[in-house]
C-alpha cells in the first residue's frame, strides 16, 4: 500500500494532474485521490496546495520528489530483476509496447516458439505513448515510429514503408493505380490523433503538396480508421505494411516522393542484458535478416 500511495504521489507531482496521473497508473481518479491523502494523513504532512481544484507542490513535497523517483526506480528494478530471472526455460513474462502489429507479431511469434513458457502480454499506443511507458517501466520494450534520441534507449531499426492511401473499392480512385496528393483537396481525409507519427506525416505530405483537404475527420486508433473507411466515411493514409487486406478497402501508393514510416524497437540500455529482453532482441536481429 505504501508503495502504491507513493507511485500516486510521485505521477501527480510528475504531471501536475490527478487525472493524467490515473491515465498513466491504470487507476480511477477518485483511486489516486484517495491514495494520496492518504499518504499525507497518515505521516501529518501536506504533499500539494490545492488552490481552486490547481495543485501544486509543496516544499516538503519538492524535497521528498528524488527520493521517491529512486525508490521507485529501485522498486521497479527489483521486480523486473524477478521477472526476467533464469533464461525463460523455466518461465517469466515479458511486457512489449506497440503502435503497430506487422513488424512486432512476427518477432513475438519467433520468441514464443522459442520460449513456450514466457507470458507475453502487448498493449497498443502512438509513439509517443509507447516510449512514454518504457520510460515508466511498464512495457519492457516498445515499438516507435519516432527516432528517440534519449541515451538511456537502446535502439534497432525493424525496417520503414511508404505512406500510402486507403480507400473504399467503390471510391472513385479505387480503380487507379496510383493517386496524386492534389486530389485529396476534394476528400474526408481521417487522420491519427495528436502525437501520431502517421499523422505528423501526412499532414507533411500534404502542406509539401500545398493541398489542404475537404474535411478533416480525427480518429484515435488504426482499427477505428480502418473501419470507418471501410463504411466509406473517408480516405486515409497508412503506412503500406499496416494497410491489411480487406475486400471493401483498397491500397493505392502516391505519385511521386513520399515519406516513408520507419518502424524502431526500444529497450532501456540498463535493462539490454535482463535475459528475456536479450532474448527478445536476439529474435528481433534474426526476424530483421530474414525480412531483407
């Protein structure tokens, strides 16, 4: 209980918000709340001002913030160190961050094989999100589209796809075989959320081309957009190796230079040589070198 009031406390003071601190712990805000006054009513300490629903830091919570931080850090540590123990023969489990499934499923399929008795467990995001919960400890690698240059990252390249453009097979582009970037001006163009490299870009593609589109439509996962161009709501762009085979959807590549969606695998350099993450790695180099 202790330790959870603390993790409380730490991504309040850390976000500046009991709302975004209960996004990134996985819990209800009224759960934060409550672990947080608690913590403070039981050692008679006051860790926030809070000022017309605003918090803010105290002092003796501004002093107590770096021993918290390496507590936590030691504490996830230590359970990762438990985890990742032996050499998967006798188990473990292993947690992967993802933003897209065609590279990162074929690694895990090769791993698994590999190691029947690890448990594998995958969670999705943007780019941004992923390597947000790397640094938090709770994924033991993810996948990113963005080229992190933090040091404390371990970095391989898993390969990079053209952007092309999703349709509906009676959409009136369906029938070519390639589509100008112009002709998006005329569309419902359904883009990513904020923080997405696939939205970043293909609002390149399209400020490049001086083209700005009909209608802009904003949905916040890849399987949302797939749907709703399968429902002929709009047209959207993906990376080519994400645009999977539908019978109502059709993939067309755009005329000329397009940028091209790299795809990264990240793990934390202090955690490169835990025994399921090398492992992971190892998978990852072998599955790279037959994709070439």
């Amino acid at each position: 209980m202790f330790v959870t009031q603390l993790q409380s406390f730490f991504w309040v003071a850390r976000l500046g918000s009991i709302t975004l601190a209960a996004r990134q712990l996985g819990l209800s805000q009224p759960t934060v709340t409550t672990q947080v006054r608690a913590l403070e009513a039981h050692y008679g300490v006051e860790l926030f001002h809070r000022q017309g629903g605003r918090l803010s830091l105290s002092g003796e919570g501004l002093q107590l913030m770096p021993q918290v931080e390496q507590l936590l850090l030691q504490t996830v540590e230590l359970e990762s160190a438990l985890r990742h123990a032996g050499d998967g023969s006798q188990g473990g489990q292993l947690r992967i961050g993802a933003t897209a499934p065609y590279y990162v499923l074929d690694i895990v399929q090769r791993f698994g094989q590999q190691f029947p008795r690890v448990q594998l467990s995958i969670v999705s995001g943007n780019s941004q999100q992923m390597v947000q919960a790397l640094s938090a400890f709770q994924v033991d690698l993810a996948t990113s589209s963005t080229p992190e240059t933090d040091p404390r990252l371990l970095r391989l390249e898993l390969g990079q796809d053209p952007l092309a453009l999703v349709v509906h097979r009676s959409h009136r582009l369906a029938r070519r075989t390639q589509v100008e970037v112009a002709e998006l001006a005329q569309e419902t163009v359904i883009l990513r959320e904020p923080g997405s490299v696939t939205r970043r870009l293909t609002e390149q593609l399209l400020a490049d081309a001086g083209v700005a589109p009909a209608r802009v439509l904003e949905i916040a996962s890849r399987e949302g957009i797939r749907e709703a161009v399968i429902r002929a709501m709009g047209v959207s762009a993906f990376a080519r190796h994400e645009a999977t085979a539908h019978p109502e959807l059709v993939v067309l590549p755009f005329a000329g230079p397009v940028p091209h969606l790299p795809e990264y695998l990240y793990c934390l350099h202090s955690r490169s040589q835990a025994p399921l993450i090398a492992a992971f790695l190892a998978a990852s180099q072998v599955e790279m070198l037959q994709k070439k």
